[in-house]
C-alpha cells in the first residue's frame, strides 16, 4: 500500500538547469497535482520569463539582490517571500538561495523566455 505522506532528502535530488540557474525538483507534479516545491541556486541574472498557467512563490533563504517584475525592480533579501502570478515577466539577479513552491506543479512547457 503506498504511503500518504513523502519525505526527500535534498543532497538525494540532481541539479538541472533552470532559466533561474540550478533547480533541485523535491516535489513535482509526479507526486501530487497542487504544486512543486524546488530548492533553487541564483548565482547571476536569471534569464526574464514568464508563465501562462503557474503561479510561483520564491522564498529567500540566502543571498540579496532585485527581482524584475514586469517592469518594476524591487530589492530583496532573506526572508522575503515573493508572489509572482501568470503573465508576470521576472527574474532575479544577485546570488540567491530559494525556495520555489509553484501552483499547479511546475510544467517545463509554460516557461516561456522573454528576449531581451
């Protein structure tokens, strides 16, 4: 009988590239259809995207920088917890730690670059 509950080690998950730079995809649409819960590494600007269905929450864990909502730049630090809904062009820049809870679960195919 399958569990109700899930528990994963971060250091068990792989890295893959992310238009943000690193994601460690914890939680994924694979185990629920709520949401994905990703660990994220920043270390320089993340490329400007955006999203027709995913609403994403960046929880800062470490580091300080902006972060590019459509046309607006807002500093931001540890701690701080971001809602960014669909439509929304963004992208950090400095080097961050975060958390990135994504509703529904994160889908490869609605994340759509915007060119410079």
């Amino acid at each position: 009988m399958a569990k109700p509950y899930l528990v994963r080690k971060l250091e068990d998950i792989a890295p893959v590239p992310c238009p943000c730079g690193q994601a460690r995809r914890i939680i994924t649409g694979a185990d629920n259809d709520l949401l994905s819960v990703h660990r994220v590494s920043i270390d320089a600007t993340a490329q400007v995207h955006y999203h027709n269905e995913l609403t994403e929450y960046y929880v800062i864990l470490e580091g300080s920088g902006t972060i590019m909502l459509d046309d607006e730049r807002v500093p931001v630090g540890p701690n701080d917890v971001i809602m960014i809904p669909p439509g929304t062009r963004h992208a950090l820049d400095g080097t961050f730690e975060i958390i990135n809870i994504v509703c529904p679960p994160f889908d490869p195919a609605d994340e759509h670059p915007v060119d410079d």
